[in-house]
C-alpha cells in the first residue's frame, strides 16, 4: 500500500537547535500514528510541515505522492482545543459548516445540500442535540466533537490532531478519540496524533514517533516505550512502567510542565 | 424655550407631503447606507471591530475636513482618509483585538487634524457642523448614484468574499490549514469598510458612525446566532433607522443624526432585553432529552 504521509531525510530547525534531523517516514493510509515528546519538541511543528504552514530546513516532506501545499483537501485538522468566546456569533452547525464549504468563495447558494452534509457529520459526532446552541455556551468536550466533524467533512486521507484531547475530561476523552479511531478503521483515513499523553489512545495506536532532545525514534509502542529508549532519548534515566495496559512514564526532565495546559501552551508557541 | 417648541423642533409634520416628495433622494441614499451598513456591520462584529470603526470615522473627518478648506470634494477627502487609516490598521494585522491602543493613538490626532482644517476655513459654519453629525437632506440625483454606485460595489465585492471572510473571522487558525488567505482577505476587509465610513459619515457624521455600521448587527447579535438571520436582521434595522429617521428628521430643524441614532438605540435596547429573557429561561437551541 502505498504511503500517504512520506517524509524523506526532513530536518527542522530554528536557529542553531534542531528539532529534529534526517527523518525518515512514512504513513500507511488507515495507520493511527502517534507523536508524543515533551514541550517545545517539535510536535506541533510536525503538523504545521504536514499542513504546508512551515517549510523544512532539510528534505522532503509529501502528502498522496506530492509534495505537502498549504490548504490540502487531503487533510482534515483538528486544532488545539482553545475555548470561543461565549458571544461568538456562530452557532455549532455553522462552525462545522465551515468545514464542509468554508474556504470557498462567494455565498452558499445550495443551501439543502450543504445542509444535509452538515446534518450527517453532527449525527457522526453525537452533536445533533445542540446542532443550533451557539459554540461559545457549549462545554470544552462538545466544542471538540464538532471539531472533529469539521475536520472529517471532507472525509480526508489524513487526520492531522493537534492534542485534540486537552483539557477534556476522561468521558469526553475517550468519546473524542473513538471518534478519531473511527475514522481511522473505517474510512481508511490516516491519523496523525499529537499528544503528551498515550493512555488515553493507547488501545488505538499503531505506531509512535517520539521527539525528545533534538532526536527522535520511530516503531510500535512496545518498541519505543521502553526504559531504554526513552533514556537514551532524553539523556538521562527515564523509568517506563507498565500497568494494566497503562504506560507510565517516571522521572521526565520536565514532568513538572506536562500536565499543565497553560505552560504546554506557550513551550508550543516556542515550537 | 418651552417645551412645547423644542418639542416642534424636533417634530413638526406640516407639508409634510411636499416635503416627502423633495427629499425623496435622501430617503434613497439613507437606504443604500442602510443596506450597506447592515451587511459590512455583521463582519464588522465578527471581526471584533468596533474600536476601529471609530477611528477610521476620526481620519475620514480629518480627510472631509481638509477637503473642505481647500474646496475639494468632501465626500473624497473623506474617502481617502478613511480608507488611509483602513489600510493602516489592516496591513498592522489580521485582528484589530490587539490593536486598541494604536487606534487610540489615531483617534484624538485625526480628530485634531480635522478641528484645524474646520477652524481655518471661513465659508458656512453648517458645513463644518454637517462632517461631524451629518446632512442628507440635500442629496441631487448624480450624487445619490454616486453613493449607490459605491455602495453596490462595496456590496459585490463583500459577497465575492463572504464565506472564506466568515471563515477567517470566525475561525482563524483553521482558516489559515485550509488555505484561506486569512491576511489578506482581513486587508480587503478593511479598504470596504474604510468606504463604507466614508458613504455613512454623509448621513449621520463622523461622530455617529458607529449607530449604523456596529449598532444594527450588535442589536441582530442579541436575538439570534444564526448566520443569515443576523445578515437579515441587521440589515432591516439599520434601514429602518436610517429611513425612519429621515422621515422623523423631515418637519423639525434638527439634524436626522439624532433621530438616526436614537432609533438605532430604541432596537438594540429592545433587542438586549428579548435576548436576556431569553438567556434568563435558559434557551439557547439545545434539545432536551425527555428524563
């Protein structure tokens, strides 16, 4: 099968501190793909190359055998969960709305058809009952159910999830990442998730890419998820354990930052 | 002055047929602005906008006001100061948010600059008061095509743009991962709405632009969230302010600015409470499932 996300020799830096170096990958169509690493390691960088929004230092990087354009119809993006302001004029179909003919010019002059489209893509992501409450009332789970119905309108070959699952709860978790895996299994989409946190999609993941110190190691997670890998990662002795089919990390350099949304934020403005 | 002539200052309908007829021109043009005011209002919302619709009012007085002085078109002058300080606060950024104090800064200088060029020209002291709270009862026929002439071009050019505008408004960061060129499109925005100060400022003045360009989807805002109700909505009240307000401002001696934006006022109080007590019974479109 051929690859739907290729990467070739691609190197990222920013200043003197590269991100990462020389790598190479590629994505199957109906992979769900994992890249974890601490603040300000790259990872939202990583999306931004796939999206055409941030060029490479170095190599290749190639979206369906071409090379990556800003505004793919190929990719669907969920963004970081960040709140709407509670007056904004918008209501929930109308923000997935955006998803399905948004970027196109003029008006909407066949109102029934985008209708319809919007109508099933609510009815994928269980928002059907607050189709019409204006976002900013709605809660930070809800909000992040109709991203991921603007994101699939397209029904994209590549899901580009910018940690879809901050600051949600552990229902709205679980209940957003099936959604993603669902897209995953049964439309053959590609998922490419960034996340600090692999528990909550760890019975979902195929493979990980893991960006830590300027370097990085790809392969399943039994294989990355190690003791020994992560130390070598990060430079220093880093503890893996698994629990009950849980994967905890002990000793990162900064685990003090990783749970903390606000601090998360600004190492990724860094990145 | 008692009261009952101050009250026929403000209304006074004799002849009032006659005077329908000649002032059938103004009611057009309050109509065009209407129009135009209710669709560039609602982008104006979403964008978060209102602070500097009143600055660029300031510099498209500065503009009207030397064009006065030195016998240029008004309507000119203003046009290129408003559409100046549109540029300027558009090529600054996409989202005027973080922009207040710079439009703070520009405010009180374009309002100075446009006191000086009124204090220095000597011809009839109604045309200085005129560019600042309005005139429209004297508009011929090539001026009131001028106006809908600009208008409808303003209009075209905003419908050309509509959703990838709606889009980057509203939806910035995914706007831009789409394609949509969110920056420049914020850009064009501002060159329309600096127009379309220039066109309202002949109706209510540089100090009252705000009633037509931000008060009508404000209002619209408060009763509905969905997008072509709002498009609709704002567009019937800002044409009933400024038609009504015509035809109000006809019999007495007053400027129509006041009448304009007292009315602009009365729907948006009206529309507040509507959207409270509705808030206040907790409706806002969601479907309860049946405990």
């Amino acid at each position: 099968m051929k690859p739907v996300v290729s990467l070739t020799g691609a190197s990222l830096k920013f200043g003197k501190r590269a991100l990462w170096e020389d790598l190479d990958l590629d994505i199957k169509p109906g992979e769900f793909f994992a890249v974890l690493g601490p603040n300000g390691s790259g990872k939202t960088s990583f999306l931004k190359v796939l999206l055409g929004l941030q060029d490479l230092h170095q190599g290749r990087a190639a979206l369906g055998g071409r090379p990556v354009e800003r505004g793919s119809r190929l990719i669907g993006y969920i963004p970081q969960q960040k709140s709407f302001a509670q007056d904004t004029p918008m209501r929930a179909r109308d923000l997935v709305g955006l998803g399905v003919d948004g970027h196109r010019w003029g008006l909407r002059l066949s109102p029934a058809k985008a209708n319809r489209r919007i109508d099933e893509l609510l009815e994928l992501v269980g928002a059907s009952d607050y189709a019409k409450v204006p976002v900013g009332q709605l809660s930070g789970g809800e909000q992040q159910r109709l991203r991921v119905g603007q994101a699939l309108a397209t029904d994209p070959k590549v899901l580009l999830c910018d940690e879809p699952l901050l600051s949600l709860d552990l229902h709205h978790q679980q209940a957003v990442s099936a959604l993603i895996n669902r897209q995953c299994r049964e439309r053959n989409s590609a998922v490419v998730f960034v996340t600090h946190e692999i528990n909550p999609i760890i019975d979902y993941v195929d493979r990980v890419l893991y960006l830590a110190g300027g370097r990085f190691k790809v392969g399943t997670p039994e294989e990355v998820m190690t003791t020994e890998v992560l130390s070598d990662l990060y430079g220093s002795h880093v503890e893996v354990i698994h629990a009950n089919g849980r994967i905890v990390v002990v000793g990162l350099p900064d685990a003090t930052t990783h749970h903390h949304a606000e601090s998360h934020a600004l190492a990724g403005e860094a990145a | 002055m008692d009261a009952d002539s101050i009250l026929a200052a403000i209304f006074n309908f004799e002849n009032y047929g006659e005077l329908l007829v000649l002032v059938q021109n103004s009611i057009w043009a309050g109509a065009v602005l209407g129009l135009l005011g209710g669709l560039v209002g609602t982008f104006v919302m979403k964008r978060d906008l209102a602070f500097a619709v009143h600055g660029i009012s300031e510099l498209s007085f500065a503009g009207a006001a030397f064009a006065l002085l030195v016998g240029a078109d008004i309507v000119f002058g203003s046009l290129v100061g408003s559409v100046a300080a549109a540029l300027l606060l558009g090529l600054m950024g996409v989202k005027a948010r973080d922009k207040n104090s710079t439009i703070g800064v520009i405010m009180p200088f374009g309002l100075g600059l446009g006191i000086l060029f009124l204090s220095l020209y000597e011809g009839r002291a109604a045309n200085k008061f005129g560019l600042l709270t309005g005139q429209i009862v004297s508009v011929d026929t090539v001026q009131l095509t001028a106006l809908a002439g600009t208008a409808l071009a303003v209009i075209v050019a905003l419908v050309a743009v509509w959703r990838p505008l709606n889009f980057a408004s509203l939806d910035p960061e995914l706007a831009e991962a789409r394609g949509v060129p969110v920056r420049r499109l914020g850009i064009v925005f501002m060159v329309l709405l600096g127009i379309s100060v220039a066109l309202s400022i002949q109706v209510v003045g540089a100090l009252l632009v705000l009633a037509l360009l931000i008060t009508p989807a404000a209002a619209a805002l408060r009763v509905t969230s969905s997008p072509v109700a709002v498009v609709v909505l704002s567009v019937v009240f800002a044409v009933t302010a400024t038609v009504g307000g015509i035809l109000l401002a006809l019999g007495g001696r007053i400027p129509i600015s006041p009448y304009v934006t007292t009315l602009s006022f009365i729907i948006y109080v009206v529309c507040r409470a509507i959207g409270s007590v509705r808030a206040g019974k907790g409706i806002n479109g969601r479907v309860l499932q049946a405990q």
